[in-house]
C-alpha cells in the first residue's frame, strides 16, 4: 500500500492553522508566523478549493545542513526520481523578513541549478510538466518539491505581483488588481472587463477599487457616504451616491458588484446573495472580514448559506475563495454567475 503524500503549502504568516483546519491534513511541521506548513493524510487536494493556501506543492524530501560552498551537490542528489523530468523549476522562500534575506542567494543560485539540471536533461521547456520548486525555510535547509500545473498556480512562491498605479486615491486598488489575476486568466480578462461595462462599488471610498475598475475602462457606480479622494473624484466614468451600500439597490442589472465593507462575513454574504438571485449583476468579487478566532468556520458558514440560496434557485455559479497577498484578516470571493 502507497504511503499518503506530503503536502507542503505557502501562506500568509499567521495563518498557517487555518491551512491545518482547512485541509483536515495531519500537521506535520506547523510554526507560528512561518509562512508556509507541510502536512500529510490527505490522498488529493484540490488548490481551488482552499481558500488560505497560496501555492499547493507535492513535498518529495528535504536537505539540511546545507553547506555553504557547494548547495547545488546535495540538492541534485536529493532530487525525485518521478516526476523524471520539471517543465520549470523555481527557488522560493518564505513571505517573512527573515525569508526576504535569501531572495538575493535563489536569484544568484537559480542559473546554476537551471544549468545542471537542464544538461542532465531533467529541466526541459514544457508548461504542461510538473513544476520543480525548491523551498528554502533558511540557509541551510531546503526543501524539495513539485507542483501540478493543472492543480496549484503558476506564480513565484504563489504570489501574484500588480503595481500600483501612481493616481490611485488608496492601495486597496491593489487588492481588486490582484483579484483579477488571480481568478481571471488574460483572455477571461479580455472578455470580462471591456471598456463600456457597468460596475458597482458598495462601500467605495476613497475609491482604490472603483479606480481599478475606470483604468479598465468600466463605467462606474461609486456607492459610499464618505467621500472619493483624488483621481476618483469627478471623474467622468464615475457616479458618487452618497448612499448606504447595504440598502442601495441598481436601476437595471450591471456586469460587475464589487464590495469591501468593513461588516460582519454573514451580512456581506446575504448582501451577495440578494443581488444574484435579484439577477442584478453577472459577476462580483468581494472581501469577507473575518474574526480573529474561527476564521474556517466563518468563512465556511458565510459561503454555504450563499451556495444554498443559489442551489434552491437553480443558479449555476462559479464560487472561489482565496486570501490574497493583499488581504489581511480576510478572503476575497469570486461569483460569477454560468450560462
């Protein structure tokens, strides 16, 4: 019988039980504020389906004491022999201050372990193979890993960086920014935020993810009491109502809700679920703030009553759940609404 594989999962530090809880894995290396957590019992996990994971690896083994005039020795020789051969290989280090020191040695390292890996053959040009990600927890200890590009993402230590536009009126422009690159592929992109579409902003100001949207050429609603700052304000494709999020409602339907209100997960959630089953936009991300403690339960609670309304209306319905890099104490949610 085949041992259970190791799993070995990125996150944001602090949140490495709630990759625990999530997963129902069997922790096998979880410390505080580490960023990351390897975990083993679970026969296949589906990385959409996690909402605090950043990258979802295969864990093969590890290398410690690594010696500092020759790493690349030890870490061939500590290589899988399946998968026989990695579409791509990336060296990556945890999101933590201590983590951020070894940037300068993987970028320094990477062309020397590309070189020997792609002489013995084992490193070849093919995104449709498996990924080969070397973890670096410090100097001296490394662990070895791969990803399935059809179940984890495609970005360095799963983090999808976006720049920040100079006339942004806040950074939670970022937030909306990096959202969209993480649940919309270019051509999703391509077709689902053309210029001329209509939005919705509940809870806006100061207007970071209301001006996201005008630099994509949406036409937008900025739904807020309190007041844009900066370029948002006046602008021709924005229209300020200063209005309560929760209780404004659209004339005609819209292509995009978006919503970052500060407000309990379950009230933001039946805000949701209102205006899909209401037909009144095809497409929403929004954040859920979530509690210090019984952050999984939560979330779980929020985003099940929002897929039992849909079910019991017969909506088909696209749902995902991620922390993003961006986020803090909460998950952005992608709905969108199937033909």
């Amino acid at each position: 019988m085949n041992a259970l594989p190791s799993w070995l999962i990125y996150c944001r530090p602090g949140f490495e039980r709630d990759c625990v809880e999530e997963t129902q894995a069997k922790p096998v290396e979880t410390t505080a504020d580490s960023g990351f957590v390897v975990l083993q019992g679970k026969a296949k996990l589906a990385y959409r389906q996690l909402s605090f994971a950043r990258q979802l690896l295969t864990l093969h083994g590890e290398v410690n004491d690594l010696p500092e005039g020759d790493r690349l020795s030890p870490l061939l020789a500590a290589l899988p022999a399946s998968p026989e051969k990695f579409g791509a290989l990336y060296l990556e280090v945890p999101d933590t201050n201590e983590g951020k020191t070894l940037s300068g040695f993987t970028k320094r390292f990477q062309p020397l372990m590309e070189e020997a890996l792609r002489t013995s053959s084992r490193l070849i040009d093919d995104p449709t193979l498996p990924r080969l990600h070397i973890f670096f927890p410090d100097e001296h200890r490394a662990l070895i890993a791969s990803s399935d590009p059809h179940n984890s993402t495609s970005a360095l230590n799963g983090i999808h960086r976006v720049s920040m536009a100079s006339d942004a009126p806040s950074r939670s422009y970022l937030k909306l920014a990096e959202a969209f690159e993480v649940f919309l592929d270019k051509k999703e992109q391509a077709l689902w935020l053309k210029p001329g579409m209509t939005a919705i902003d509940l809870g806006a100001a100061p207007g970071g993810w209301t001006w996201q949207l005008v630099q994509r050429g949406l036409k937008v609603t900025a739904v807020d009491n309190g007041p844009l700052k900066g370029a948002a304000a006046g602008h021709p494709n924005i229209k300020h109502l200063r209005q309560d999020g929760f209780r404004f409602r659209p004339q005609r339907p819209v292509d995009w809700l978006v919503c970052d209100m500060v407000e309990q997960p379950q009230r933001v959630a039946a805000l949701m679920t209102e205006w899909f089953v209401g037909g009144m936009t095809q497409r929403a991300i929004f954040n859920l703030k979530l509690p210090m403690k019984k952050r999984v339960a939560a979330l779980k609670e929020a985003l099940d009553s929002l897929r039992t309304a849909l079910n019991n209306k017969g909506i088909r319905y696209q749902l995902e759940a991620r922390q993003l890099y961006h986020d803090r104490e909460e998950v952005t949610i992608y709905l969108a609404r199937k033909r």
